[in-house]
C-alpha cells in the first residue's frame, strides 16, 4: 500500500494554458503470479490558468476543477530494468472511472505496449 501528495505544475504554450494540479493518490498492487494489479484511488484539485493568446473554447474550460476517481492497472512486465531496460517487454492495461466526487466525470481505457531490444544484438 501506497499513499503519496503530489503538486505539479504542467505549462502548455501551443495549446494557450497552465494547469496547476495538487492531490493525493492511494495505491494497491497485487501481484499474483505474472500479472501485477494496482488498484488506485485519486483525488486531485485542479486549477487551469489560460495564456493572454488562449482560444474561446480553452477559456470556456479554465478555472478550478474537483477530481475524485478510481483506476485499475492490470500489467506483465518482463523488462530486466523498469527504468532504462535493454531487453524484455511490458503490456498494460489501464481503465479510469473519474465522478465519484467532485466536478469531474469520464471513463477512460489505456493500452501500453512496449518491447525492448538492443540493437547490435539484431547484427
């Protein structure tokens, strides 16, 4: 089990805005077998500023949001390093359920696949 607070602050010039995001996040992971699963429970305020050069409709959706939501990451991770691997693969799965709380709803699916190699072993 792990519990953490984060602040970030993400500044997206071609777009025309700045989000400021601070939270905190619960995690579970479960590791039975060759899947890993982390269940994860999110609550974030987010606040996002517009540029002077920011279109209408990224105006229309400035301003502070509320965020609660629920995800779950099924994932085989077969890399020899999870930050820098040479060789191995990773497939993850990842559903979102945001609207539990909060100004903020959606559903949302992810899909990673990565597979690692080094090239003079190809040679």
């Amino acid at each position: 089990l792990t519990v953490s607070a984060y602040t970030t602050s993400t500044d997206v010039p071609w777009s025309g805005y700045k989000e400021n995001d601070h939270g905190f996040l619960v995690d579970l992971g479960i590791v039975p077998g060759a899947l890993k699963h982390n269940f994860q429970y999110e609550a974030s305020y987010r606040d996002i500023i517009a540029a002077k050069s920011a279109s209408l409709h990224v105006r229309e959706h400035c301003g502070p949001s509320l965020k609660s939501a629920l995800r779950h990451i099924c994932s085989i991770d077969k890399r020899d390093e999870t930050v820098f691997p040479t060789t191995g693969s990773l497939v993850q799965f990842t559903t979102e359920l945001a609207g539990l709380g909060g100004n903020i709803g959606f559903m949302k699916y992810g899909f990673t696949l990565q597979s690692n190699w080094t090239p003079h072993e190809c040679f």
